[in-house]
C-alpha cells in the first residue's frame, strides 16, 4: 500500500480544510442529488488516481474502487422505512465522515488514498447495523458486484493493512460511543 502522510497540514491546507467544513455545514441536509454528485466526484477522483498509480497501489485498488459504492450504500440506508432510527444515526454519521473533508485521513491532504479511513469506518458501521437490520435491505439497496456481506467481511479483514492500526482502532471507538 502507499504510504500515506502524517505530517500536520500546512495553514493553507488548514485554512483550505476549515473553508471546506464550512461549506459543507452550510450546504444542510445531504440530498439525493447532492449524494449522486458527491458519488459521480469521488468515482472519477479515484479513477484518475488509479490510471496514474494503480500498478504501485496493487490491492488497494480494488478497496478504494469500493468506496464510492460504500458511500451510496450508506446514504440509501439513511431513507430506508426498514431501517431503524438508531441504525439510521450512525449510518448518517458514516456519510457526514465521508462527505465532510475532515477525517482521520483527510484526502484534501492525502489526495484519495484519504478515503480508506472512510471505507473503513462505513464498514464498521454496516457490520454493525447488520445486527438489528435484514441483510436483505442491504443487498437491495448495493450497487457493487460482489456481495455486498462479503465485501464488508473481505474490508473488515483487511482494516489494519488499509488505514495504520491506530486509525483503526479509533475508528472502532467511534462506532462505540
């Protein structure tokens, strides 16, 4: 995997980020048409990413294309009558982490390798959601070509390989609290 940067943001980058946080609070309710912009964004930042690293990426490729399925998941979920109201809040908070620019790994900072953290974390959130919600609504609402249970196991097994341990184990106590 590419190693992705730690070092604080630069006060451009800082300012930059704090401008985008803004101006997605100022936006409100994510919307269905906002959510398909978002989408159509993040598919073809990473698709550019990929046909310029991709070879030196290897496995990671294939868990960053997830990424913008995961996030389309996760916000037909939030308008599902079958899903419950507490299910529902994480749900919405897994798709403010993917929407909003500061994260754990901010990919206004580490360009789209930024996004496995938010991979990560809606994985969690969907492994957990599957205790109390049918894996039906899950599969009904995936537009990905594997299972979608099988790719939240496949990324759940592959968490420490794809976001530093630490990440992890935040991201873990996120869903937690």
């Amino acid at each position: 995997m590419e190693e992705s940067r730690t070092d604080p943001p630069t006060p451009e980058q800082a300012d930059d980020i704090e401008r985008r946080v803004r101006e997605e609070v100022e936006r409100g309710e994510v919307t269905s048409e906002r959510a398909r912009r978002f989408y159509d964004r993040v598919r073809t930042s990473i698709q550019e990413y990929l046909d310029r690293k991709g070879r030196v990426l290897g496995k990671t490729a294939e868990y960053l294309m997830l990424v913008p399925d995961i996030f389309i998941l996760l916000f037909r979920l939030t308008t599902d009558r079958r899903v419950h109201g507490k299910d529902k809040v994480l749900l919405g908070s897994a798709v403010a982490y993917f929407i909003l620019p500061f994260d754990l790994m901010p990919e206004a900072i580490v360009g789209p390798i930024g996004y496995l953290d938010d991979l990560v974390f809606a994985v969690y959130v969907l492994n957990r959601i599957l205790s109390s919600s049918d894996p039906a609504v899950l599969r009904e609402h995936w537009s990905g070509r594997e299972d979608v249970l099988a790719v939240i196991q496949r990324v759940l097994g592959a968490a420490d390989s794809l976001v530093d341990g630490s990440v992890a184990g935040r991201l873990k106590k996120m869903i937690k609290k």
